[in-house]
C-alpha cells in the first residue's frame, strides 16, 4: 500500500527551482518564529496565554480578558503552523523529486520532528512560569531547528554524489573552529539574557544565579574570538585563491559578525532597548546562518546530469 507521500510523489514532480524555494520557505519562518518569540519576551507577553496547550484552562484560543499579551502570546504559537506547512512542503518536494532523495527526506523529518520537540519545549516552559533555563533551552532548539533548514536548503542546490572538497583541509578546519565558536556564542548569549532584564512576563519571573554584566561580558569575548577567526578565513580564503562563492560566504560572515557586534554593545551602554534586543536576534540567526553557508560552502556535490543516450548507427546514416 502507497503512503499518502507517495501517491503524490507518482502525481507531480516538483522542478529544481520549487524543490529549493520549497527548501527555503522552513529557513525563513525559522527566523521568522525566533524573531517573533523574542519579541512574546520582549512585550512581557510570555504568559499571555497562561497554560498549554490551550491558552486558559476553558479556552484553546486568546480571550478578550487576556488583552494585548494574549493576543501576542497566540499569535506567535499559530505561526508554529505556518512553519509546519513550510516543513511539509519541504517535506513533499523532496519525496516527489525523480529519483528520490532519500537523505533530503530524512533531512525534512528532521525539522518535523524538531518543531514538535520545540512546541513542546515551549508550553513546558509557559507551565514552569517562563523558568530561565527552559526559555534558554528552547531557544537553542530553535537554533538547531535553523541548522536543518539551512542544510537542507543548501542540500536542494547540490546533487546527491560524494562531497568532494574545494580548499585545503586546513582551511576547512578553521570553518568548523568558527562553528563550533559561533555555537557557543548562541549559548553564553541565552545566560545573558536569563540572567538579565526582559523576563518576559511582569510577574516576579526567577533568573539565573549570576550578574548579567559579567554573562555579558563573557559573551562579549566570544564575539571577538568568532570576529578575530572570521577575519582570518577572509584573509586565508583569498590566500589559496578559493571559489568566488566561498570567498563572498566569508565577506557576509564578516559583515554580519561587526553589525552584530556593533549592535550588542550599543543595546548594552544604552540599558538594553527592547528595539535593539529584537534586531540582536534577528542578527544571531543572520550569524549563524552565514557560518553555516560558509562551512558548507567548502565542499561541493555536483548534481548528476542524465547521460545522452548514444546515437544509433541509422540515425548517424541518416545524419
């Protein structure tokens, strides 16, 4: 018996332009929901909806009596479904292509069934009262949920042949340090942020046991190390004359890493904008998208082109 994906899959096939824009479509409501749940954080609106899965105890959507924060609060969980829909575009692109891409796939029912450990993750976090280290905790999930889109979607302009490298293996190590720095980046800024201001509800919400001035600037320090490793690839990279691509990956990387920074200090001397915050954010996901382009744009999979098949000797007569 067909499953329901596959009888579409014998129906339509999606062409290389849609399977990507349908790639795509996971990356940007990624964003789009990590954004928008920073600013649920921002507008004290983390408990406007003060139970899950529904909103109240008697109702599954806002209620008047909830006002403003209500509405916030639910309307950053219905965009949930939003990015459910964009996964299972991506989900149906990738099984209907011919021939089937098995790994873009799996790849796809990876977000799926990071979104559900995200959505999850988040009502604990509304039941525990916006608890600091579950609101951390789901925002690093969000990020791993980034990282799969964005493989994804770069997986959707390759082909599905072995991964062949395009500089030298020291080079590509220095990727991965800026990976692995980046990762850790996300990580001290979430004890920032729960040991700092903007709880997220008004109500007297527990933070972490540490100054936000010192998590600051721990986080700071982070920063000039991914900027210091981000200048070196720029200069390695021109170095042993890499990819125009590649080399352009590691220009935005750069780019995105100062404004980032830039930033994060005004936000800091300026006692933490809730504007600043939100574009500080947004910037972290921009970050973290740019390391992860740049490291796989070190390597490359040609897309299989179909071989012509040969002429026959009458067709090369008639000829």
């Amino acid at each position: 018996m067909l499953t329901p994906l596959a009888h579409i899959a014998r129906r339509w096939t999606p062409s290389p332009r849609t399977l990507r824009r349908a790639a795509l479509a996971p990356v940007v409501m990624t964003v789009v929901i990590i954004v928008t749940g920073g600013a649920v954080r921002l507008t004290g609106s983390g408990l406007g909806c003060d139970t899950w899965p529904k909103c109240t105890d008697d109702s599954l959507f806002a209620t008047p009596e909830q006002g403003l924060h209500g509405a916030i609060e639910f309307g950053n969980r219905m965009l949930t479904y939003v990015l459910s829909a964009a996964v299972g575009w991506a989900i149906v692109a990738a099984r209907s292509t011919k021939p089937w891409r098995r790994g873009l796939t799996r790849l796809g029912w990876l977000q799926f069934w990071l979104v559900v450990f995200n959505a999850v993750l988040g009502g604990i976090t509304v039941r525990l009262a916006l608890n600091p280290w579950t609101v951390a905790a789901h925002f690093i999930a969000a990020n791993a949920l980034l990282t799969a889109a964005v493989l994804t979607w770069h997986r959707a302009h390759e082909g599905d042949t072995a991964p062949r490298p395009r500089v030298p293996g020291p080079v590509r190590k220095l990727s991965w340090a800026i990976a692995g720095v980046s990762a850790l980046l996300i990580v001290l800024g979430t004890s920032v942020t729960g040991s700092g201001k903007h709880a997220g509800d008004s109500s007297d919400v527990p933070r972490m046991p540490w100054d936000w001035t010192v998590a600051a600037h721990v986080h700071a320090i982070a920063a000039w190390v991914v900027c210091a490793l981000a200048v070196a690839m720029w200069l390695v990279l021109r170095v042993v004359d890499a990819p125009n691509d590649t080399r352009a990956r590691a220009r935005d990387l750069l780019i995105v890493v100062l404004l980032q920074g830039g930033i994060g200090y005004v936000q800091y001397f300026t006692s933490v904008p809730e504007v600043l915050v939100g574009l500080h954010m947004l910037g972290s996901s921009l970050m973290w998208i740019a390391v992860l382009r740049l490291a796989l744009s070190l390597r490359e999979r040609p897309v299989e082109k179909a071989e012509i098949p040969a002429q026959t000797d009458a067709a090369l007569t008639n000829a």
